[in-house]
C-alpha cells in the first residue's frame, strides 16, 4: 500500500478522502462546504466534459448559458421544485458592502442596499430557463429546443465529501421542450443511454438503468430515469439522472405552442445532467491501497516515462531514447510525461504514479539501452513486462486498449458477484448489513413500505430496472403480492 | 440595410443593441442585469474558450475551479482590491427558504438559517485563490504556479449592456505565483502577448497594448497591461487585462517561501482575464448594416449553402450536388450548414445568413447545375462571384483565409485613421468631439490633469503605449513638460 494512505479494507470513508487529498485531486477550501478541483482532478473533469460535450452534439444538442441567479417568484413557479429545492438555497438578499464605521479596514453589508426581491443562487436551472423559454416558443416550428447548459449549481448541504456532496458543484444541465409526450419520453431515454455508454465505455465503469420510485425523483418531474453504479465498499452511487418533466413546468410557466392545427397546447419537457460527483464515482469504483486507477480514456496522463541512471552521462543516453519513445507515442495519441527531475529517485517516481493513477509507466534504465527493451509496468494488475522497443508504441496502443476493457470488466464481475436475489424479509436484512451490494427483491410498491425499509436497514430502492422481467413474487417486507423486483442498496 | 435593423449611422448604440438580438446572440433575462447567451452566441464563445484554452496549455498553465463564494473576511483581507470591489459585491446572507407562514404557495427567506458569516459572490478570484495559494506554497520548488480558471463572475452594475456590461458574465482568469519580480513581470507581460495574438490573429480587431494609468489600474494591481481596440463609432473597448500584483496579496495572506537559500520572501503575482465582452467587441468592431460580419475563424457556420429551386424534382437535384459539396468542404475544416427548409425562401435565407455573419454563402440553382458552377457572396465585401465547382473547395479554403485578412486589414486601416495626433487643447476638444477614435497627446503625469480632461470630455487615458517613443513636449491640459504621448479616447 501507499505511503500513508490507509487501506480500504480498514476504512473504506477515510481512505476516499485521504486518496483525494494525495493524488491532488481536491481539497476543502476557506469556504463551508465548497471544494478547490485541483489542476489533476480538473484535467479529468475536462476529459469527461470533452467527451460527454461530444456526445450531446451529436445527439442534436447545442449549448448555452442562462443566468446564475433565480429571482424568488420565478423559482417558487413550480411549487414542487421549489418545496424540493428550498431547504438548500444560497441567497443572495443585498448588492453592496460598505466599508464598517466602527472599523475602516473592514467591510459590512451596506443596509441600504438590500435587494426588491431575494434572488435564489441556482440550484437548478428549470425555473429560469422555462421562464426564458416562454419567449422562445410559439408555435410547432419553434420546437423542439435541445439545449444544453456547463455551469456551476450550489445546493447548500450540511455534510459534505469532495466531489461527493459539495455546496457548489460544476455540472452540465439539459433542458428540452417538445411538442409531445412520446418525443419528451423518448429525449428522456436517449440522454440516459447517452450517460450509461459515457460511464461504461470512458470510465469503465457498468451502470443500471431504471426508473426511480416516487419517494426518489426529482423534485418537479412526472419520472426520473437514473444510472446507478456500485462502489467497491458496496454501496450504491447514483451516476446521472434523466427527468421527464411532463408539462409541470410548461404550466406554472404558461409555456404554450400553438401546434399544426392551430391549437394551442403546453409544451413537453425534460431535464438531465451529471456533475464532478462523477470524479468521485471514478475513483471509487477502481482505485486501490496504492492510489487511483484511472481508465486510459480519461485519464490526464496515460503513460509516465521513468529514467534509471547514475551521473549526468547515463542520464543524457537515457534522455536521447526517452524523448524519441515520448515523441512517437504522442504522435499515436498517447499522452505522456517524461519525468526526468533529478531531485527525485525512481522508487519516489514509482509510487506517486501509482498514487496518480497513471495507466503505464515506462522505465529506461542502462541496460534496457544495451538490449533495446524497457519495462513496462501496468497501474491496474501493478505487473511488469520487458518490451523491445521496436514494439514498444503498438504495444501501449494496444495496452491502452486493453486496461480499459480489464477495468470494466473486473468491475462488472463485481457487480454481478455483489448483486444477491433474496426472497425474504431476514435475508434481505442479513445481505445489505454484511454483504452489501445490489438486493433485487420483490417490494410492494408503496411508499410506505420502502420507507419502513430505509428506517429498518438503511437502505433505499435505487432503481426499478429496465430490463427487469416482469414476475410474480411477495414483497419481501410486506408480504403483499409484487409483479416484479427492484433494486435496492445502501447509497452515497 | 436588414429589415427592422437601425443604421449604424442613425443610432450605433441602438444598432448594437437590436443586432445583438436579431442575429440571436443574447437577450436580457427576467434577472436584473444578467443576461442568456442564446446558443448562436455561445457557439461564437466556444470558438472563442477552445483557441485561448490551447494558447494558456501551450505557454504552461494547467485549468483548475475555485469556489464561487468568497467568505466576507477573506474578501477584506487585500484593502485596496476589496474597496475596489466593495460597491458592486452581491452578497448571500441566509442558506434556505422556507414556507411563507402567511400564503402556502409562497417562500420566503428562513430568518434562522442566516449565515454567521457572509459570502461575496465572487467579482474576481484573487481573494480567495490565494488564500488556497497559501497552502500549496512552501519552498521555492511548489513555485512558479500558474493556474487559469474558466469561471463566472459578479460584479453588480447599475447599467448593463448585453456583453458589455452585464451583472453576472463568463470570463477566465488566469492566477499566478512566482519566485521573483522578474518572473511576474515576464508572466504579466507573456499573457498580454496570448490576448493580442488572439485578438488580432482570431479576432481579426487590431489591438493597441500598453500600461494603464494609476486611476485605471485594477484595484490591488501594481501595474495593469491592457489591450485597447477601436470600435467603429469611434469609441475605445478595453479587450483584456494583465496585471502585475507585486507582492500585494501575498503579504495579505501572508503567502512566503523559502528560496534557495532557506530564507523566506513573499511570493510574487500576477492575474489576467478576458470575457464575454470580446463578443461585444467582435460585434462592433466588424459588423455592418445588414447584420453581424464574423471573421471565419470565429464563425460558428462559414459557409451556408441555400438552394435555388422550384418543385420537388429540381430540389432534389440541387440536393444531390448541394450534399457533395458539404462534405468535401467539411473534410477541409470547414463548417457549413446546408438550408433546404423548405418553409424559407431563398431571400428570405439570404438575409437571414447575412443577419448571421456567415463569412460565405454558397447558392446553387438549376442553372449552376447545367454550367457546373455555383454562387459564392462574401459577408465581408457583400460581393459575389461564379465559381466553378471543380475548383470550389479551394476556393472556399482561400476565401475564409482571405476574409480573415482582410477584416484584419480594414479595421487596422480604420484605426489609423481614427488615431490623431494633437498638439493642442483645442485640437484635443474638437477631435474627441467630432472625429472620435484614439487622440494621442501629451499628458503631464498627473491623476488630477487625467481626471479634470476627463471631466471636460469623457475621454480617458485608454493607455501608455508600450510601443510609444520618448518625445519632450508640453501636456495638452496643463502645459506642463511630458515626456511621452499617452492615448486618449471615449470608451466603452
């Protein structure tokens, strides 16, 4: 294991948050609650937003950016948001300091300068856009719009993680409108396929997809599809969300569009986003006691070269092979450092790669020159392999390749082997208390049920899946009669 | 001119207003002051985000997120940047809402979650950026840091223009650390360069660079470079901001380091930013009365193509070859978009394109299919041209480098005329009254001259100019000895 890091089998919390700290991702800052993403933990960000940002163009999406600030009145439109949303609003009720009478080098809230109406820090952006909308839409052409928005949200929390549960976050935010409810379904459903192939092709990491129960959706929407990833200590973790709106929002907004006939009818909505929550997911779903494990495709470094050599002449041989190995691996679209610091040994490099999660790392020392090989080491499975250099760069394309498909499917066999079928109310209390995981169990379908559940073991139902067969059963805790199983787990 | 858009010549302010509007850049929002930035306008910020973001990596700064909230005391902690601010500081006072007792369907602020301390909504980040600086910063080897952050940023203003000025606006601001004055100069002065080139070679804006005055100067900056441009009523537009911060916030959050020879110094800064005003500046600095003029390096769509036809037959003939064309400009690097709405008349698209500063426009009828040829109109010169469809990618490619020149060109043209020298007061009062654009003169040094100038003409001093030789004459206010001109203009 790490230096310092604790193992995860000791403590599962505390090595997240120590591994955060260690591999600079992130780190609490001067403010309650908001985190500072380090440039490593943001250069990950920038992959995801990358890709994802690729993939919503070409599902027709544009982006663009609506007002950080939601006036009181507008964002109490929709009362069921609102109610959701209003226990963890930042608000912002004055425009002005003014320097302290009683002490000229501080400052203090200028009491004339206290604002008409309050206006919320968004937690959400359905309130502003649909009022912005309004003006946008007015007939059939005008629709559908796919709009999408990169922004930051607070959501003020009492307890917060890195990347986890911050005050403020960086997401991505879509909001469509549609002239029906089959175009809104299926927008609904085609932005969760896009997370779920994002989160299992670039972050190796399979997710399930389903419908959330009542108790769980969003606040404002008529359904809410989710993505649900399990994390290595067990637990459920929600990955990204997808909320068919219906027309709430089109009517506490008063947005109509007059359709072919000349009709005038409300306009169809949904909303959908992930957010760095998905750094953490990352982390938490591959990474090990010697640090992160970052899948290739999204990882800021792919290969670390590493020299071995004594004095300045070795070091100059080493340097002449490294830069060339460094320059036609980056001419195949790998990204790579060199790190040639001399005020650190190799062991010292060896271990804060591994703490980084670099997918490869390459030594060079003397005798590799001599037998034109070097040695290959592989974050993921931590074995070593001599490569000759003639093959060396197709070999780290092809290793790239492979290490993505390894982590995915090691975290599939996991899931698989931490998903347990139970049929009774004492199994299904033994499994989530000492095996963790998935428990796909018959529930009645009532709320009441599931929340006597949550009270008795903690656990929540994550989502009603979509390729779950209907069968007749018992609910687990009831015993009333269930047409099919859910999933349920403890969750981040 | 475009139908409902006033002359320039009538109105320019109103012109700026209606055009940033009908060619669907920006409208105001339902919040005070800040505004939405349509997906055609943020398409043109994307262009604008992707080109710095590459010029930032390629001179070594790596991305990272600091929190939008700045705690009251670390925002006090630099004096003169938090006077600076003070005034136009929205601030959050309370952490939730809760259910107006008086009427259900209402919310009000929860007087019992009021913060004990409050938070700036960040009008800029050095405060709080620093105060992370601190814990990242021991030795000499943590230094140099150099860190930009794409952000948003509030800064309460009483008056707003859509880009120009606006309440809430998107921005990047570079934040940097360093072992010795030197250094910081050299980095204040780097980035000054990154802007220009961006502006000049991207833009297509011709920038003057130079230092700003003390009464212009951020307020915590030793010393702020800026780049000024001219805008085609004649007024100046400061583009961007680099500011050497000497020692400033390091001894007000006491951010020292032990150099080489263990001793401890205070860190040395800089910062450096531009917005989404550059939009505001694009806009002015080329467009004319027919609607926005994009240079093509900046355009969201460089070439549109619109068919000519009448019936189904023809169009799908024109179809056929339209679709060819599309894809071997694509596989050029171009973007197109090809419009066979059939909704739309062709004039109809044409003005709609012009509207939209397409930098060309490609139309083909039935003719252009029997004479193997198609139309091409350039935004730029508003002229056309029959172009031969052999030779029409090459064309095309040439084209966009030629107009990105030539805008580059005849604003550089414009500016040189609008740049008078004058010698003395009377000369100065008529030019900045009747012609406009940059007065260079001479200036006696002085912030009360600077100032009394100001008061009698709205001019300011826009910049020293770094490249502006020494030359002994007598200040056009005072008389007294100067020696070296300063330019002077109205400004946005």
């Amino acid at each position: 294991m790490a230096k310092g890091l604790v193992k995860r089998s000791e403590d599962f919390s505390k090595w997240y948050n120590e591994l955060v700290v260690m591999a600079d991702l992130a780190e609490n800052s001067g403010v309650r609650g908001c985190m500072v993403i380090k440039p490593y933990g943001y250069a990950i960000w920038e992959k995801m937003q990358a890709q994802l940002d690729k993939m919503f163009k070409e599902t027709g999406h544009q982006n663009a950016y609506f007002p950080l600030f939601v006036p009181k009145s507008l964002f109490e439109a929709e009362e069921k948001n609102a109610e959701g949303f209003a226990k963890e609003c930042a608000v912002v009720t004055h425009y002005r300091l003014k320097t302290d009478p009683n002490n000229p080098t501080k400052l203090i809230v200028d009491p004339e300068a206290k604002l008409e109406e309050e206006l919320v820090v968004r937690p959400t952006s359905e309130a502003i856009i649909w009022n912005t909308y309004k003006g946008w839409i007015q007939s059939y052409r005008d629709l559908p719009i796919l709009i999408n928005q990169w922004a930051n949200v607070v959501r003020w929390e009492m307890r917060t993680r890195l990347f986890l549960r911050t005050a403020e976050f960086l997401w991505q935010e879509g909001h469509t409108a549609h002239e029906t409810k089959q175009e809104a379904l299926e927008e609904t459903a085609r932005m969760l396929d896009v997370y779920a192939t994002f989160t299992k092709d670039y972050m190796a990491m399979p997710v399930v997809k389903g419908y959330k129960t009542e108790n769980e959706r969003f606040a404002g929407a008529e359904d809410t599809y989710c993505i649900e990833a399990l994390m290595q200590d067990g637990k459920a973790l929600q990955a990204g969300t997808s909320h068919f709106l219906g027309q709430n929002f089109a009517k506490a907004f008063d947005v109509k569009f007059a359709d072919k006939e000349g009709k005038q009818e409300y306009v169809w909505a949904t909303s959908w986003g992930v957010s760095t929550r998905l750094i953490g997911a990352l982390i938490m779903c591959h990474s090990d006691d010697f640090g992160l494990v970052l899948p290739p495709k999204l990882a800021p470094i792919q290969v670390a070269i590493v020299p071995i050599y004594k004095g300045d002449e070795q070091l100059a041989q080493v340097n002449e092979v490294a830069f060339k190995i460094k320059e036609e691996l980056i001419a195949s679209g790998i990204s790579v450092k060199y790190d040639n610091d001399d005020n650190r040994k190799p062991g010292w490099k060896f271990a804060e790669y591994e703490m980084k999660g670099v997918p490869a790392r390459i030594a060079i020392g003397q005798r590799d020159i001599e037998n034109g090989t070097v040695e290959v080491a592989r974050r993921d499975t931590l074995t070593k392999e001599i490569v000759s250099r003639e093959n060396l760069t197709a070999y780290i394309v092809n290793l790239m390749e492979e290490i993505q498909i390894s982590l995915f499917n090691r975290n599939q066999e996991f899931v698989n082997e931490k998903t347990t079928f139970v049929d009774s109310w004492e199994a299904f209390q033994e499994t989530i208390k000492n095996k963790g995981g998935f428990v796909s169990a018959h529930w009645d379908g009532t709320s009441e049920t599931e929340l006597k559940i949550k009270e008795a073991t903690k656990a929540t139902i994550r989502c009603i899946p979509f390729d779950q067969e209907d069968e007749d059963g018992v609910c687990v805790f009831s015993g009333n009669p269930s047409k099919r199983r859910v999933l349920f787990a403890k969750a981040y």
